[in-house]
C-alpha cells in the first residue's frame, strides 16, 4: 500500500459544500479520526469551517492541485502536538521529518497563527520554528534563512495545540494562469467556479452573465464544461519537495489531457464596457477558449435570452463599494428585474449581491435557495430564483 498521508484543502468561507462535491466526484477521502486524549500527537478529522481533512497517497495531493476548481491551497499536515513553552515547542518541531519536503538550507517562509494559547507571539513561534528545521538538518551544517519566496510552512496554535503544515501549491489556487488582465472589481477565479457548483446549473444549457466584466463567470464555465482541469497549466510548490514523484506527476497529467472535450458551447457575458469585453475575450483566449465563449458589448437595457431554450443567468451585479462608490444603483437593480422577469420566462437566476436593499430592489420571488459567501473581503448572498 502507498504510504498515507493527511493534507487539508482549504477554501473560501461559504465555498465547503461546492468543495465537498468536487472531492466526493474525485474519490478523495476525507479522515475521520476520534479526538485522542490531551497531549498525544494527533490529525483533526473531517469538514472543517474553509475546508477539508483528507488522507491518500502523494498522487491525492497532485490531483487535488490540478482538479480542484474551488480550493484556495492544499497544505499537508506534518504533524500536531501540544506545546505550551518556546524549548517545548521547538524541541518536538526538530523531530517531524523535514527532510520529505525541505533540503538543508533551504529557505522557508513562515506564516505563523496563534489563538487561545500560551506562545501567542508570532514571531517568537516563527523564530522557534526556523530554529527547529535547522537543529533537524543540523548535522549538514547548512542554516536555513525565512525568505518570502521560500517554501511555505504553515503554523498554527489554538488552544496549545501545534498544527504545521507544509503548503504544496505554491501560488494560491485561484491563479489560473489565463487572467492577466482584468476590469474593475475583479472575482476570484475560484469563487466564480463555486457560483456554477452551487447553483446547479448544467453545461448542455445556456449560460449568460450580463455583468460579465473580465470574464471570469463565462471562462470558469466553459472549462467545467470542457473538463479541463484549473491547474493545467500552471506550476506547483511540490514540485521542489525531494519526495517529487515526476513520472508519476506526468502521467497524472497526460490523464487530463485525455479527458479535455471539446465540444459547442452556449456561454454568453455581455457587458456595456468595451474595455471590460476586450479584456475577456484577452482572458479567454489564454485558455484556449476564445472560439466557443460569445463575449458582446451590451447594455442592460438590451438584455434579451439568447435563444429559445431557457437556460441560467449567473452573475455578480455592481454593489457600489468598490467600483461605483456612492452612486445609487437602485434604478439599475430595478431595471435589471424587470428585464430578466418579462424577457428570460422559465429561465433560473444566481445573482450575487452584498446589499439587501439592491436585492430587494429586483423585485423577483423570494430566492429558492441563498448561500452566503465572501467576495473581496465582503460578505454577499449568492441568491438563486426560479424565473
């Protein structure tokens, strides 16, 4: 049997039920351990609030990188245990086994967070912990050094309990790779990809995203449908690890390449700035998805369904925080309603919204279902309606 291991995938607030989904759909296993007695070296166990606990060989890791569409990072866990002292702490650091992830001297990052526990400076603990990795590689003589650019190492003590983790990812998940370019307000990648999961909505039915801006709404949709995995073409922390597996890792890869379709696609994002369109067909056209995504220069006010089958609106209407500031946008929410209410009859609606007062401003009937998310550090409803 492969040697197991347990590594955490981590998400967005609002985003566990979507991420559930996607590991339920890739057979990854999520660990479900008792709590032992205090002071025992243990793993957490199951969903968590931004994540989840999993175990599985080296190749879960690599697939959990490239597959998932709503995780922010994989990080695995290196060990947990109880410390209550700075010699404590880093005594028991020095004997997990740095040498699978890290090289003598080799240059860490330290991110470092401390709750309810009796070492609740985060320095101190970061400068324990480095001091630990080099009494663990002590014998090469070599000393490792905390550099921004070095591999990631994840500390975090609650209620004396150490958990460290090591991050595999490297830049976070949501980075794709096909967004060098983007409009006001921008939505993250992994956001945008949980709105379609948990939505329902289907791919052999139309999709429109009126407010569409870069395009990251339609560009996430059309790769779910494609099947092509978010991280095809990026690079990975573990990548560097000493236990990197490269055939392993390729044929990994060459399995997803086998599974890309290709096939006609009903993907729409209209939006009235021409600047915004330009930059999402720019974006779209990275991710080899140019040709089968509609982009159009559109204004609300000519907002009709794009065919005859009724399909799903998705879309992260304005709020006036960030972008419009001031401006009241109740008049836009109301045309908006009543556009989709008289022209998209049995279509359904996922709107994203941070004011209730706009929301309210739509007059549609009462949401079927509402998820309550984070967009750019704000809470926001994603609502969904039966037209």
């Amino acid at each position: 049997m492969p040697e197991q291991l347990n590594f955490f995938v981590s998400c967005a607030p609002g985003l566990e039920v979507a991420l559930a989904r996607e590991l339920k759909a890739l057979s990854l296993t999520p660990v479900n351990i008792e709590p032992p007695a205090t002071g025992n070296i243990r793993f957490a166990s199951g969903e968590e609030p931004g994540g989840m606990l999993l175990s599985g060989p080296i190749e879960d890791i690599y697939r959990s990188n490239l597959y998932l569409r709503t995780a922010s990072r994989v990080s695995v866990r290196l060990g947990e245990f109880y410390a209550a002292a700075f010699a404590e702490l880093r005594k028991k650091a020095s004997r997990l086994e740095w040498e699978r992830y890290l090289t003598p001297g080799q240059p860490v990052q330290l991110s470092v967070t401390c709750h309810k526990s009796r070492l609740y400076h985060s320095d101190a603990v970061a400068e324990r912990i480095l001091g630990a990795i080099n009494d663990h590689f002590s014998a090469s003589k070599k000393q490792a050094k905390a550099d921004k650019n070095g591999q990631l190492v994840l500390v975090r003590l609650v209620n004396d309990l150490c958990t460290i983790s090591i991050d595999s990812s490297g830049t976070l998940l949501h980075k794709r790779g096909y967004r060098q370019e983007s409009a006001k307000a921008p939505m993250r990648e992994t956001l945008a990809a949980g709105l379609l999961l948990l939505s329902g909505w289907s791919s052999s039915i139309p999709l429109l995203d009126p407010f569409c801006g870069s395009g990251t709404i339609p560009i996430e949709a059309a790769l779910l449908t494609s099947n092509i995995p978010p991280g095809i073409v990026r690079d990975f922390a573990f990548k560097q690890w000493a236990t990197f597996n490269p055939p392993e890792w390729e044929k990994i890869l060459q399995s997803a390449r086998a599974g890309i379709t290709r096939q006609e696609l009903q993907i729409f994002g209209y939006d009235r700035d021409q600047g915004a369109i330009q930059a999402a067909a720019s974006n779209a056209s990275r991710a080899g998805l140019k040709a089968v995504i509609k982009f159009n220069r559109q204004s609300i006010s000519e907002l009709v369904a794009p065919g005859e089958n009724p399909g799903w609106i998705i879309t992260n209407p304005p709020y006036g925080v960030r972008v419009s500031g001031n401006k009241d946008l109740r008049d836009l929410y109301a045309r908006f309603g009543s556009l989709i209410a008289a022209n998209f009859a049995n279509w359904q609606a996922g709107i994203l919204c941070y004011d209730k007062r706009l929301t309210a401003n739509l007059g549609l009937p009462v949401p079927r279902t509402s998820h309550f998310l984070i967009n750019g550090g704000l809470p926001v409803e994603f609502n969904i309606y039966a037209l």
